[in-house]
C-alpha cells in the first residue's frame, strides 16, 4: 500500500500510542482522520489542530452512524480505541466488552463492507498471560493463555477478525509489547513510566512481582511499526500476527529499577520490594518475526524511555504524578 489521498482513519487517536502515530503520520504527509470520544479529557492532539491533513471527530466507537461517517473514505484503518489495561477493564467490564469486543467488531465489519482493506489492530502480548516454561520467550504461534478480562477480550476480537480474512479484506494483527515513552498523552500507569516518575519525584515505590518478566516498547517504535503496516506489500502481513518489541527489551522488574537507580542513585532507599499476587502476568517474548519479515527494528531502549521521564519531572513538565489525567 503506498500514500494515496484518502485519509488513514485512528481509532482512539488522541491516546498515548495514538497521538504519537498521528505525529508520525502526519509529518510523513498521510492525511489523517481520528475519531476518539476523550474519555480522558485529553487534548493531546492540539499541537496538530491547525494541520489541514488531520481531521478529528469526536465520537464513540460504539455509535454506528459516527463509525460509518468515519470510515467513509478512507484508505486503511488503525484500530487503537478501546478500554485500556486490565484495571480499567475489571472497573466495568461492561464497558469494556461493548467497546474492545462489540464495537470493535461492528467497526472491522463496516470498515469490510465499505471495501476498506487494510484493517491494523492493537492487540497486546498480555494475551500470553503466564508462560510456565521458565527459560522459554513465547512468538506469535504459542498458546494463548490470557488471566484478564482485557485480554481475554483482545483474544476474542483476533479470532473474529482473522475469521474475517479475504482476498477484499487485510487484517493485520499487533500485539505489542508493554509501551513506555513519551506521548503527547504521557500514561503514569505504565511499568517504566510510573516507576520512573515515582522515584523521579521523591517518593516511595513498592514493587511487587520482582522476578516477572516482560517485554517493553517504545511507543514511537509501536507507532513505526503501525506505519510499516500501513505500508508493507499485503502477501507480507495480510491475516497474520506479529509480536511488536525487541527481544533484547524483556525485562524483569527488578532490572528496571536497577535502570532507573543508574539515572537516579540518590532513590536506591526508596525502593521497597514486597509479596503481593496481585498480577500474574509473566511472560518473555520473541521478537524475531517483524524483524525478519519487514526488517523492523527498535529505535529506543527502555534507558531512553527511562531518561525522557525523568526530564519531564525535572523541567516541570509533568507535576502531579498523582494526577487521573496520567492514568486510566
Ligand atoms: N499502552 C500499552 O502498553 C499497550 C500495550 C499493548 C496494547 N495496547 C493497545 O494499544 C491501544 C492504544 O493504547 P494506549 O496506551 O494508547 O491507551 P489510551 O487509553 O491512551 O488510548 C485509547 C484511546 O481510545 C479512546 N477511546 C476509548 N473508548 C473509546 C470509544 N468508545 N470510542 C472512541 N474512542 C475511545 C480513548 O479516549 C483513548 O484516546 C489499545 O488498543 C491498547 O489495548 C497498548
């Protein structure tokens, strides 16, 4: 697929991830479309309000007529609007099974019918739950063993969506890593991001889960890797699944802090780790299938990520850390 004039619609293109691939696409001169209903009260798209290649609508995902107005034109669709994180998700699974699920199915089923063939979405590594082989890093085609009504709900959508495939119709599948980095949206509810901001600030950090592994990615590298979807030849990618990260950024949590406490040794005692289960999520993923298929490859470390936090909380970018804004 290459830039034509039809606009890319952005589901929820005003979240953390979002607002970085609007940037991205936008300064790559694609027109852009966003719909998005603010739930965070976000204007994190303001830095591009006066670009005449982006048009936003602010509207909800589950209101058919705002879908079909959104899709009407468009060449391709990146699917990132949902309830995101698994707290939000145990918070009122209603909402969150009528916006990950239903609404996500009857955007993928207009987004076919009106002929729109390229469909991305954002699914998550989360959807690996807990891998029991200690030594093993899961890739694309391993089971999936998702421990959350989040990704038991990304898992369902996948399904409906690769049931979908066609010779009219491209879904692609990326379930990325955990996001950390910089956004227009900054999240403080993010592993790298919260750990950072909290001892950046001073406080106290309890860390539970020490030994759990995980994979991070940056989210100007999740959303190049959204664009290289956008981009790459249809036999690459249509109908398939890719693990979006880098192998050598899985990390246990007790590495992190050890990353953070190079940037910020002055916060080594305001670490405390305790025994809680809360989270069982504990998985190592391999990365290798985006590298060899479209020759992806991280731009950003987790130390880059560490850094970008503990600048914004130096220069006053982000003050209340403590702030719902930051969360969700
Ligand atoms: N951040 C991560 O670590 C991560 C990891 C794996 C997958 N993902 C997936 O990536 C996508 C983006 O995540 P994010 O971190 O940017 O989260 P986010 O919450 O910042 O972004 C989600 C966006 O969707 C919008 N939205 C929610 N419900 C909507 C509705 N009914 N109609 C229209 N818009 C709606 C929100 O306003 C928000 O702007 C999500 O699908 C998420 O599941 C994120």
């Amino acid at each position: 697929m290459t830039q034509n004039n039809s606009p890319i619609l952005i589901t929820g293109g005003a979240g953390y991830i979002g607002s970085v691939l609007v940037g991205q696409l936008l300064a790559d001169n694609y027109r852009v479309r966003v719909i998005d209903n603010l739930m965070h009260q976000q204007d994190s798209l303001k830095l591009y309000i006066d670009n005449k290649k982006l048009e936003i609508v602010h509207g909800d995902i589950r209101n058919e007529t705002a879908v079909k107005q959104a899709l009407e034109g468009v060449s391709a669709v990146v699917h990132l609007a949902a309830i995101v994180g698994d707290p939000a998700c145990e918070k009122n699974k209603q909402l969150a099974t009528a916006v990950n699920k239903e609404a996500s199915q009857m955007l993928s089923t207009l987004a076919r019918e009106q002929k729109i063939k390229r469909f991305i979405f954002a699914s998550t590594c989360s959807n690996y739950g807990k891998v029991e082989a200690k030594d093993g890093y899961v890739v694309e085609t391993s089971r999936l063993k998702p421990v959350s009504h989040y990704a038991r709900l990304k898992v369902s959508f996948e399904r409906f969506l690769t049931s979908q495939k066609s010779a009219l119709f491209s879904p692609v599948i990326l379930r990325f890593a955990t996001a950390f980095g910089m956004s227009p949206r900054p999240r403080l509810d993010l592993t790298v991001n919260e750990f950072t901001a909290v001892l950046a600030s001073g406080e106290k950090l309890e860390i539970y889960g020490e030994n759990f592994w995980r994979p991070y990615c940056h989210t100007q590298d999740i959303a190049r890797a959204c664009q290289l979807m956008l981009e790459a030849d249809e036999s690459m990618v249509a109908g398939q699944a890719f693990n979006v990260g880098d192998t050598s950024q899985n990390f246990q949590k007790k590495t992190l802090i050890e990353l953070i406490l190079k940037e910020l040794p002055e916060a080594a005692d305001k670490v405390v780790f305790v025994t809680k289960d809360e989270d069982p999520r504990d998985y190592r993923v391999n990365f290798d299938k985006i590298k060899k298929t479209l020759g992806y490859t991280k731009t950003k470390t987790v130390s880059n990520g560490i850094c970008e936090y503990i600048d914004a909380i130096k220069c006053g970018q982000i003050t209340d850390i403590h702030s719902q804004r930051y969360r969700n």
